[in-house]
C-alpha cells in the first residue's frame, strides 16, 4: 500500500480582511481533501478563523479550544462543499495556534493522526508512539493540572556523544 501527500500553498493572510479569509479558504476547498492553517483561532480582533468558518462557509466548529499546554486555541471544524459530481462531503480543517511550538505539538497531536487516518494506516499506526517517563531529579515538584502540558525532554546519554 502506497501514501501520498500533496502540498497546495494557498497564500499567508498578513491583513485580517474577512472577504481574504473567505476567497482563501474556499479557493483551498476547491482543490485540498484537509486544510491546515496556523494563526488566527485566539480571541484578538484579528483572529478570524472560527467566525468565518461558522458565518460565511456555514461550517461546524467541532472544538475551538483544547486542554494541553503549548495549543490550547486549536480549532478542528469541517465545511461542506459540493464536489464536482454534486455531492456534498464534509471537508475538515485543523486551525493550528500561531506560536510555532504550539502548532509543532497540536500538529503532532491531532493533525498526523488525522493524515495517517484518511491515508488509510491501519488504526494501530495513527498515533504516535508513547512513552512512559520517570522524572529523577529530587528537587523537581510536580503539581497536577487539569491540562495536559508537553514538554522538551532531552535524552542525556545521546547528548554526550
């Protein structure tokens, strides 16, 4: 069995215009199965994302916010579109934070996922492998949050090769 991806560049939105937003998304609903965006899903006069999905392209916001530090305002949402033989299919987009980190660590946890899922892989290889860690430094406290928080973790003995 043989995955293939295929990057379409729609453009980068610098000017917070609805009308942009709107001839953006819609172009990039013509020709994409998924659509991955970052920037734009906080609560600024700017971030327009999720109003002109639900407003202008009658879309669903499945969840605008997550409990996980960094990526808290991801959004997941889909947008009907009327294929070229008349059907309507529901196309999703993952609306990513604009903070690189935070869209690395939501894209890791929610987008590949979602990839390897329309690509077919069995459901054993959607997700990322984990790993169970033990924390040994004394003086490190640990307090239990609500949220999940992902962290850099750095594997000493390869670092001092």
């Amino acid at each position: 069995m043989i995955f293939c991806y295929f990057r379409i560049s729609l453009t980068i939105l610098t000017i917070p215009r609805i009308s942009a937003h709107v001839n953006t998304l819609k172009k990039g609903l013509q020709s994409a199965d998924l659509i991955l965006t970052t920037g734009g899903t906080s609560m600024g006069p700017t971030d327009l994302l999720k109003p002109v999905i639900e407003r202008y392209l009658e879309g669903t916001v499945h969840f605008g916010r997550v409990s996980i530090k960094p990526g808290k305002p991801t959004t997941f949402a889909s947008v009907p579109f009327e294929d070229n033989l008349g059907n309507i299919i529901h196309k999703p987009i993952f609306a990513l934070p604009g903070n690189p980190a935070s869209a690395l660590v939501t894209f890791y946890v929610f987008v590949v996922p979602a990839l390897r899922k329309l690509g077919g892989y069995p459901d054993k290889f959607l997700e990322l492998p984990k790993i169970i860690v033990q924390v040994s430094h004394s003086r490190t406290l640990l307090f239990l949050y609500s949220s999940v928080e992902y962290a850099n973790v750095y594997d000493m003995s390869v670092a001092a090769t």
